[in-house]
C-alpha cells in the first residue's frame, strides 16, 4: 500500500518522539535533550540522545538514528509501512492509498503487492512438495536427515522440472506477468518468452524479521551446475542486506547477544533443529557491511563459522574490515575435519557446535594468527616485520575510510598492542602513517604518477560523498548551487545517492526545511542513520560553502580519473588544488576545506 508523504508526516507528527521511546527506554533530561541507554547495542552508559525539538534520535555509540518511524521500525522489526500503520493506529489517523491520477503512467511496483505474490509462491511450492510429484524432493529432505515438522517450520517447498508450472498457476489466479517479473518468480529471454525461474529445485523461502516473504533460494535436484540459486534484487529483496531465518533466529539473537553465521541453508536448519537458534546464513555473498548493520540491531557479537580453515582466511580480511567501519564484534571459527555444519552436527550434536562456537577467535587475532602462521618456519627477522607491516596495513586501510571515530580508534590500538606486543604509541604512529599514505594514494599511484584506478565506495570519494550531503544537510540554501554542478549519478554510494535525490525533491526555495519531515521519507534505517549521522554540524553558513566547493572539485576530479581510466600524467598544479589544505580543520569534523 502507497501512501502520501503528506499523511506519513502527519503520522510522524502525531507521535511525539518522547513518549513513544519512554515507552522502552527510561529518559533522562539533559539540558535541551533526553538522553537515556540505546536498545539497539549493549550500552552501559547511556548514548542515545533524543532531540524534542527535532523529533529525532540518535546513538552516539552505535550510530543508530532517525525519527520516530525509524525507532518503532528498529525497536519492534518492522518495515517501513507497518511502522506507520502502527503509529497511525496510535494516533487515530485513518490510512487511506495513494489514486493514481487519470491518465497517469507508473512502473513502479508496491512492495506489498511483491511480498503477495512470493507468499503464493511459497504456499504453491508447499504443496507441490506434499503432491505426489514432490516424493522425490521429500525423499532427499530426508536424506539431508530434516524430519518432516522441521521442513513445515522453515516452509520448505518443491519447484518441479518444468518450464510453467508457477506461471500457469499464476494465470488461475490472475496474477499479473508483469507482478511476477517484479517478483523475480519468472524471467523472459532475448525472444520475450517467458518462464519459471526456478525449476527442479528443493524451495528456501527467505522471511525477514516482519515476517515479509521477501525472496527465495533454491538448491538444485538434478544436474543443474548452478547448484543453488536465489531471486534477483527486487524492490524488497537484495541479497547483500538480507540473511536466511532472521525471521527464526531474531529473538535468541537478542536474548544471547550473538549471531552465528554460517554458509548454507541445511547448515541453518540443521542448527535449529539441535536447538541453536541464534543461527542465520548470508544468502551466497561474504558478510558485507549491510549484513553487519542489519545484524547488530539484534545482536553486539558476530561469529562466523566456515567448513574449511581456507575459507576463514579468504573471509578475514574483508570481515576485519567490516569489524573495524561498522563498530561489532566479530569472531571466526572452522568447523573440526573440514565438515559443514549440517554434517558436523549430526556427529557432535549440539554440545559440539556450540563449543566451536565458543572457541571462536576474535577477527583481529584470527588474522593475524593466520599471517604470523605463514612465516613461523622461519626465523628471519625480514620475514617477521613482513608480517607484521601486512597485518598493520590491512587495519589502516579500513581505519583511513573515516568509519571509526577516536574512540574506536583508541580501543583498536590497544588491542593491536596486545596481539602484536609492540607499544601503544608505536602501534598508532604507524596506523596513522598508513592511513595518510592511503589517502594519498586515493587520488594518485605513486607508480609514474599515473591515475589511479580508486574503490569509488569507500574512502576518498565517499569522504568527498558524505562531505557534500552533510554541507546541504546543514544549510539547505546551498543546494541549489551544488545540484548545479554535481547530479545524483556522480555518488557512486546508493544511499548518498538516495539522499541527494530526495534532497533536489524536498528542497524548495522559501520553504523551510525540516529534517524530520525529511526522515520520514526515506524508508531504510540504514540511510537514516547516515542522514542523522551528517546532520547537526553547527558550522556557520560560509565555512559549509568552502568545505562544500572542495568536496565537490575533489569528486568531480575524482570521478573524471576513474571514468577515463587513462594513464596520462596528473598535472601538479591540478592535484596540488585538489589535495592542498588551506584552511584549519575543523577538529569535531574534519573534511574537505577550501581550494
């Protein structure tokens, strides 16, 4: 159901921000802010700011934040609609839908009617599997050794062999095509002939944590080299900030304070069924940062566990990062004789698994143990500071993107002291080196001098990125001339993008701007946080501008590198005015200053 952002606003409006977070967290006034412990993370002092006057939240450990749509969305594990259907009957405000205007044409698909469709769809493949037609597929669920009431828990379903056995069944019930295709339930080829997607295929319905169906994955039958298989993107589903059973695993993710990650499905189940429920898998991905900021709304400690001690490596690096930009902790753990989890539960049972769990390394141990392991058998003092300086450049290269503040900062270097038995100051010194040099090294190869080919996602350009969203955050005047030179195509970061979009279509001369009216058209906590995050600089109209100027010469000159990708020779004079510093930083928010 679309609704007006006019009503959302009013729905917004009619539930003040105070009361509804008093009713789970006890409030404190402080000066012109209530402050009190966030329920989104383990606090012991409280973190959570909630402005009256602005009608928005915000965690200053955790970086969680929004309006009061975003805390019952967060707090309750709702989507977006439901959090306003949920105020809204709080508030006595009838919702009614959006008419669509004679004569209007729209692509746009309702996410309700998606989550629809895939809730047939599941039931569909649920039967199928009952059918006679279905033994065979029941025959390898028991095989896998999932007794029958496990399978009815997590609805598991059976896609037969066939090329229209979902779309014809579709067309009994009237289904649009169209709604399909949205769905990601049937593809079309290069000849517009169009077909089931999944086909002989053991079903995976993919719930979130409202209970929406929102995609499905599917582990092949037969011959099929694409062993499983999951939905495309939709406007409700992306694999990359979506995990399996989050819709099981949600409570004791909570109530214990950790969630395990595994790689398969069967691994998931299998958990359960052995009474480990605090157990989730991405959806064939490695854990990405939308993972860990979905994940840690429910839980402070992530624990991943691999079939296979190679695997722990090739995932290290990359969860260390996440560890260090989304501030959770992260453990890493291999399953004993290379054994998946599924298999290994069978054989240990849950006392077992629940031991490796408890056994996991913390990330930042885990690699450097793994680095130190690869010149133990040798004793050269060369092959020791090799080591040490690749594991130091690993942490720097995540610690120079800007994601951790001093705090974190702090805490990292210290434990960095412990496991690499070097002094507090001499650890610091050389991340900040590191990370200078990163910097640098973002807008130039050192190599000839030649442009660099940059990670547009993070780093420099997502500096310059967030730079340029937080000055017209701030003072909104200054959008008009920014959209002049810079369109939404240039940020390479969706939620940037999403917000300088919905900037240009809020921002209206003569009007003001109002940020919580802002945060309640944006639907994602996720890019909540980042608005909440960049608001509240409280610099002065002019500092912004020149900070403003230089984000935007810097990405402009930035994205011209990247899409030529050419070897010619950077002009000094061009990379001094991009790189130069001419202005004092300002210490609560260093960025971009004036050229």
């Amino acid at each position: 159901m679309k609704i007006d952002h006019g009503i959302i606003a009013r729905v917004q409006r009619a539930n003040d921000i105070v009361d509804i977070i008093s009713e789970h967290v006890n409030l404190v006034r402080k000066g012109r802010e209530m402050v009190g412990l966030c329920p989104f993370h383990d606090d012991h002092k409280p973190s959570m700011f909630v402005h009256p006057d602005k009608q928005i939240f915000k965690c200053f450990a955790c970086s969680a934040g929004g309006d009061v749509i975003k805390f019952v969305q967060m707090r309750e594990g709702l989507s977006f609609m439901r959090a306003v259907e949920r105020l809204a009957e709080r508030a006595g405000i009838k919702l009614e839908p959006m008419k669509q205007q004679q004569g209007e044409k729209t692509s746009d698909v309702d996410p309700a009617d998606v989550e629809k469709v895939n809730k047939w769809a599941m039931l569909h493949w649920r039967k199928n599997l009952a059918d006679p037609a279905g033994k065979g597929c029941r025959d390898y669920i028991a095989q896998r050794q999932i007794p029958e009431e496990t399978a009815a828990e997590f609805s598991l379903g059976f896609a037969p062999d066939s090329w229209d056995t979902l779309l014809n069944a579709a067309k009994q019930k009237k289904i649009p095509e169209s709604l399909l295709l949205a769905s990601g339930l049937i593809v079309r080829n290069e000849q517009g002939r169009q077909y089931d997607k999944f086909r002989n295929r053991l079903m995976f319905p993919i719930i979130d944590s409202s209970s929406r169906v929102i995609g499905f994955g599917g582990r092949t039958l037969g011959d099929d080299p694409a062993k499983y298989m999951n939905s495309p993107a939709t406007v409700i589903f992306d694999k990359s900030n979506n995990v399996y059973a989050l819709d099981k695993a949600r409570h004791e993710m909570v109530s214990s304070g950790t969630v395990v990650i595994v790689e398969g499905y069967t691994d998931v189940i299998m958990a359960h069924r052995f009474g480990c429920k605090n157990v989730i898998a991405t959806l064939g991905t490695s854990l990405t940062a939308g993972h860990a900021r979905l994940l840690r709304r429910f839980a402070k400690d992530i624990v991943l566990i691999f079939d296979s001690d190679v695997a722990g490596v090739t995932a290290a690096e990359r969860a260390l990062e996440i560890c260090l930009g989304e501030k959770i902790d992260i453990r890493i753990a291999n399953v004993p004789q290379g054994k998946d989890p599924c298999d290994y539960l069978l054989t240990a049972g849950a006392d077992g698994f629940k031991n490796v769990i408890k056994n996991a390394v913390d990330v930042m141990q885990y690699r450097w143990e793994k680095l130190a392991d690869k010149f133990s058998q040798s004793d050269n003092l060369t092959d020791r500071r090799r080591a040490t300086e690749d594991f130091l450049k690993t942490v720097s290269s995540a610690m120079s993107s800007g994601a951790v503040d001093a705090i974190s900062q702090g805490l990292i270097i210290n434990r960095l002291s412990r496991i690499l038995q070097l002094r507090p100051e001499v650890i610091r010194k050389e991340v900040e080196r590191r990370g200078i040099s990163a910097n640098r090294t973002a807008v130039n190869s050192v190599e000839n001098q030649k442009v660099a080919k940059i990670d547009t996602g993070s780093g420099f350009a997502r500096r310059a990125q967030e730079e340029i969203i937080e000055a017209v955050l701030n003072e909104p005047r200054l959008f008009e001339s920014a959209a002049k030179k810079i369109k939404a195509e240039d940020f390479s970061d969706a939620s940037l993008r999403q917000i300088w979009d919905l900037l240009g279509q809020v921002i209206e001369p003569d009007v003001e701007f109002s940020l919580a009216d802002f945060l309640a058209r944006i639907e994602s906590t996720d890019v909540s946080d980042i608005v909440v995050k960049l608001s509240g600089n409280g610099q002065d109209i002019e500092t912004l501008r020149r900070r403003l100027n230089g984000a935007i010469i810097a990405l402009v000159e930035h994205n011209e590198k990247t899409q030529a990708q050419t070897t010619n020779v950077i002009d000094d004079e061009r990379l001094r005015r991009i790189t130069s510093v001419k202005a004092k930083p300002d210490r609560r928010n260093p960025g971009f200053l004036p050229i």
